[in-house]
C-alpha cells in the first residue's frame, strides 16, 4: 500500500524538522520573558531571535514585529475583522470596513495579497490619502519574494503554520512609526503592541521555520513547485472534459491549482481521493462542516453550480513528479466514472 500523498499545503503546511528542534529546545528555558533575571533573558533571548528571523523572510525590521496567536488575532488587534473578511471581494483583494474604538471612527483597506484558494496574486491598489493598509500575506510568506518595507503597507497579517512553524502563532507587521491603539492591554507585552506572556515554544517554532522557509525560498525550491504545478494543471485541465483551471493565466503562487470540473461536486472529489490516498480540499467547504458557494469564484463570475464543482489542489517542496502524476491519473479516472454514473 502507498503512502498517502498531502496535498493540502494552503490550509497548513507540515512542520518543518527545524521548528520542531527549536521547540524542543525552548521548553527547556525556564523563564519569563518580562523577567530582568538570568533566566528570564533567556527567554528574551529566544523571542528576540525569532523576531529578527520572521522579520528577515517578511522583509521588516525587528521592532515592526508583533507576536500573536495566529493571523486572525493579528487582524484583530487593531479592532478590526477577523483575517478572513480581508478577501471579501477577491476580484479586486480589498474592502474596507469601519473601526469604532475608544469613539474613533477609522477606516482601513485590508488587501488580500495572494488568495487561498486560487493562489491568484494581485498587486495593491492605489489608496485614499490617510487611509491605513493591511496586507494578508499569510499564503504569500516564503512561497514568493515578498518584503513588507516596499509594500507600501502599514500593516500586514502573518500566520506561522502556513510556512512549516506550529499552529497557534502568527505575526501582526506594524510599519514603524504607525499608531495603533491595542485590543489585548495588561502587562505591556510586545512593547505594548500585545498584551499577554508571549508563547516563547511557539515563537521559537515560528522564527526556526520563517528562516528555513526564506532558505528554501532562495534556493529555488518553489520554482520546482511550480513546475509540477503546472505539469498537475496542464495534465488535468486538457483531457477534455472541460474542465476549467482558474486564474491560469493570472500570476499565481507556485503551488496552487483551482479546478472547477463539471458534473463532480467538490466535496465528493475530496471523498474520493482522500479514500484513493491523497489530501486536498473543496473549494466549497467551510470550517462549520457546511457547503456553500466559494464567494472567491463567484465574485470572479462563476455561478454557483460552478464554485460547488471546485477543488483546490496544494503542493509544497518534498511533492515529487511521481506522486503528481500518480494523483492525475487517478482523478482523471475517477472523474470519468463519476460522468459515466451521471449521464
């Protein structure tokens, strides 16, 4: 029997051998960060190590990261929506919502730069004068050149499972000189940015990860992505079954692959290959175990029945040609079977 094949790295990507070392290692230190004592500098230390290397790969300065407990609260920080609503629209990637605070009537532009379930990257837009933006650049970090100091962003949302880290930690990238009034006040945390002891295992997890995702990054390991991405897309997308790959012609991550197939709900593509051995998700699917229409696709001019026939397929660095190939000519099988049941 095979072993199974992950093809999921969009909704979270495994973790890497150098954040679990340094998790292991971070146990081991005793103290607090606050503490001026010996130990608690050790565990300054470890924060402080991990923000220079998430600051590194997102392409900020040290004093610009802010540790959360993932991307959604790094949105939220600001009193904002979570992470999630930055795409409302992803035809154009923004939308912009009001922040009540303290009386203060704010708005922002939240941006998705590269989306989650087609992988399409879209550059930000010209902005209001005064009017603050948030990047999510949760899929994007490690994946392509990104750097938050020529983004013309103030803000930026950063999650560390996305890139090899743990779950349960991400980043909020503030611009230097940017003000911000704080949701979680207390003990003045993260410079008084983010209240609340840092998780010093899951930063250290989360440092580790960003310079081996930045390493890789550099080497090229995602231009391989990209080819078996596309040799995935062409294989599966030609066999004439129509078949429709979306944002093919549209810059793109590396490593990800929207189908739509006519005649196959996504969630019974998932089923199937998952009992086949491969992991990969529907477009359609959302956290509550319900099935509605992807907004992604429909605001991209799919209809419904369309956005219900949709797959994402995700690969990451370690996804070999064989295996690649070895998913197409399954799926194409049984998307065969699937029309022959049907007409």
């Amino acid at each position: 029997m095979k072993a199974r094949v992950y093809l999921d790295w969009n909704a979270t990507a495994p973790l890497r051998d150098e954040a679990r070392a340094a998790m292991v290692a971070a146990m081991d230190v005793v103290g607090n960060p606050s503490s001026v004592h010996a130990e608690g500098r050790a565990a300054r230390a470890v924060v402080e190590k991990a923000r220079a290397q998430v600051a590194a790969a997102v392409g900020c300065k040290p004093a610009e990261v802010v540790f959360t407990s993932g991307a959604t609260e790094a949105a939220a920080v600001l009193g904002r929506l979570p992470v999630g609503a930055v795409e409302v629209d992803p035809t154009a990637h923004d939308c912009l919502w009001a922040q009540r605070r303290e009386g203060a009537g704010r708005r922002a532009m939240g941006w998705g730069y590269a989306n989650n379930e087609t992988g399409v990257i879209a550059e930000p837009p010209s902005r209001e004068a005064g009017v603050p933006l948030m990047l999510d650049i949760v899929q994007a970090v490690g994946k392509v050149p990104f750097s938050f100091a020529w983004s013309g962003a103030d803000l930026a949302v950063v999650s560390a499972h996305k890139f090899g880290g743990p779950k349960g930690v991400g980043a909020l990238i503030i611009r230097d000189g940017f003000e911000m009034v704080p949701v979680l006040t207390g003990g003045g945390q993260e410079m008084g940015r983010r209240a609340g002891t840092e998780n010093i295992i899951g930063i250290a997890g989360m440092g580790a990860a960003a310079e081996a995702a930045q390493r890789d990054l550099e080497a090229g390991l995602w231009e391989e992505v990209a080819e078996l991405r596309n040799i995935l897309d062409s294989t599966l997308s030609s066999a004439g079954n129509n078949t429709i790959s979306v944002g093919k012609d549209l810059r793109r991550l590396p490593n990800t692959l929207c189908l739509i197939a006519p005649g196959w709900k996504g969630e019974t593509q998932v089923m199937a290959m998952d009992l086949a051995g491969f992991a990969i998700s529907a477009g359609s699917a959302c956290s509550s175990g319900k099935v509605k229409a992807s907004r992604v696709l429909l605001a991209m001019g799919f209809d419904e029945g369309q956005a219900a026939q949709a797959i994402r397929v995700s690969l990451g660095p370690g996804v070999t040609k064989d295996e690649v190939l070895r998913f197409a000519d399954l799926w194409l099988a049984q998307y065969a079977k699937a029309l022959s049941r049907a007409a």
